[in-house]
C-alpha cells in the first residue's frame, strides 16, 4: 500500500504466527528495492493488548528497527483493516507503540468490483458491500517540543543550524529553509537522525515555506532515508511552525510532498493529518525459517 508515495508491506499477524524475533528480519528482506517486495516499511496487524482498543498496528522501518507511529503508514492500515472488515467502526481505535492513535475513514458506500488476479482463462473479482475507504483523516495528538528554534551544532561539515525538535509519539527535527536546490538531503538528514543530542535518532523534516498556510516538506526518515512522504513529518512541521508563528492555525495547512499533497488541521485537542491511500498490489511471498 502507499500514502502519498509512502509505501508499506502489509503481514496479518493477528494469530502470532510470526515469531517476535522475526519481525526486524522480515522488514530487513523485504523492504530492499529492486532484490525484494521493496518498500519504506512493513505493518504487522496485530491483536490489541486490551480490549480498550480495536487493534494494534505496528511497524518496522526497512533497516529492522520498530518505529512507534507513522501518519502514511496509518492511513494505510485504517483504509486496510476497515475494507476488509477486521475493524467495523469507522472511527477506530489503535494501539501503537506510540500510544492510542485514532483514524476516521470516510467510506463511498457504493457497492464495487476490484479486480483481484486475473490467468489467461478466469478473471476473479471480490465483492466489497463496505464501500471503498476514500480518505483518511487521523488523530495525531499534541505535541512534546524539546528545542524550539535552536541554534544546533551538526558536525564539522555540515556547520550549524537551527532546529525545533518535538515528538508526535516519535521524534522528529524540523528545519526551515531557503531553498531545496542547495539542499543534500541525505547528508544533513543522516547527520542530524544520528547526532549524540538523539539517543534514540531521529527523524529530520526539511520545511520551505510557499505562501500562507502551504509549505513544502522533505523527510529524511530514520532507518529509512529520504521518502516520498511523511506523515508524522508533515504533522511536526505544521506543528513547530505553529509554535514560530508562520501559520495561522485557525486554517488547514496544505503540505506538498514529493508523493503528493497533505492536509494539517490544528485543533484545540491536538493536529489532524488528512489524505488518501492505496492498495497497490496483493500477493504472497515465501520465506525460509
């Protein structure tokens, strides 16, 4: 699936098949591009731990390391779980490793055909009486800011910079610039995730103001690198903006990603992502034990 050109692997684990060890593994085999399935991450489906919740998402960037939320990646896993009528509400309650996070999906309730496979001698198609999930829009919560606007010293070749790091369940540093052109992504993203000042890493979001309320963001994803999108990204810069005063959060703020447009809404409760995502293919995949 894909949100925004932020794209994820899909495992139902829902009866504990796969073994806890194994999950990094399989993240780390599947993920490569162009040797394997290729992907930004994998998303287990998994059984809540309690009852207050209606099921647990959790993911694993494609390096093996389990991250706590991903805005794309939930987005994905709501359309998913509601399609397929493992979660009924549309308005439903998931267990992260970051904490509650709660996704509404808006639903065209015409009845569809999609077309499964296809050989040479059958066509198969599946009944969906559910409708077709037509958008997203998540909870993300209220931040935690640690610095805001601070000078931060990189290393000896990338020099100093200014950045707001906050967490929305998982960290993120948003740095505001001039211009994308003289921008290496790679290598002042890879230089701020592993920096001593973030034990844990983090992710990087680079933020170019456009016009009022719409910017434009890159992400540097921690055990990823640069993707298409970011959800939690894009969240985290409307939110450190906010706190700078260069939005006005009475409005949504569009964000343009390389994948495509995201809508931020900051309410009183906390920031809203809005957008869509895609099944781009199912199939099945063999693995060794």
């Amino acid at each position: 699936m894909q949100g925004t050109g932020n794209d994820f692997i899909l495992i139902d684990d829902r009866d504990d098949r796969i073994p806890e060890e194994k999950k990094g593994q399989i993240a780390r085999l599947l993920c490569p591009r162009r040797f394997s399935v290729g992907a930004d991450g994998v998303l287990f489906i998994c059984k809540p731990t309690t009852s207050s919740y209606d099921v647990r998402m959790r993911i694993f960037n494609a390096d093996g390391s389990e991250a706590e939320m991903s805005g794309n990646g939930m987005r994905c896993f709501a359309k998913y779980v509601h399609e397929r009528g493992l979660v009924q509400s549309r308005r439903m309650k998931v267990e992260t490793l970051g904490g509650l996070i709660v996704p509404e999906v808006e639903v065209d309730e015409k009845p569809f055909f999609k077309k499964e496979s296809f050989t040479k001698e059958k066509l198969y198609f599946i009944h969906n009486e559910k409708g077709v999930v037509t958008s997203i829009r998540v909870f993300m919560g209220k931040p935690v800011f640690d610095k805001i606007d601070e000078a931060f010293f990189v290393n000896e070749q990338i020099g100093e910079i200014k950045l707001t790091s906050l967490s929305l369940g998982n960290p993120h540093a948003v740095v505001i610039i001039d211009s994308f052109e003289e921008l290496d992504v790679d290598t002042v993203g890879k230089g701020i995730e592993s920096h001593k000042a973030f034990p844990d890493r983090t992710n990087v979001d680079f933020v170019l103001l456009k016009g009022k309320n719409e910017i434009s963001v890159r992400t540097y994803e921690r055990g990823v690198g640069e993707t298409l999108s970011c959800g939690t990204g894009s969240t985290a810069s409307v939110l450190a903006l906010n706190k700078l005063g260069y939005v006005n959060a009475s409005e949504p703020v569009t964000v343009h990603t390389k994948g495509g447009d995201l809508i931020v809404e900051l309410k009183e409760e906390g920031a809203y992502l809005l957008g869509t995502a895609e099944v781009v293919y199912e199939g099945v995949v063999e693995l060794s034990s």
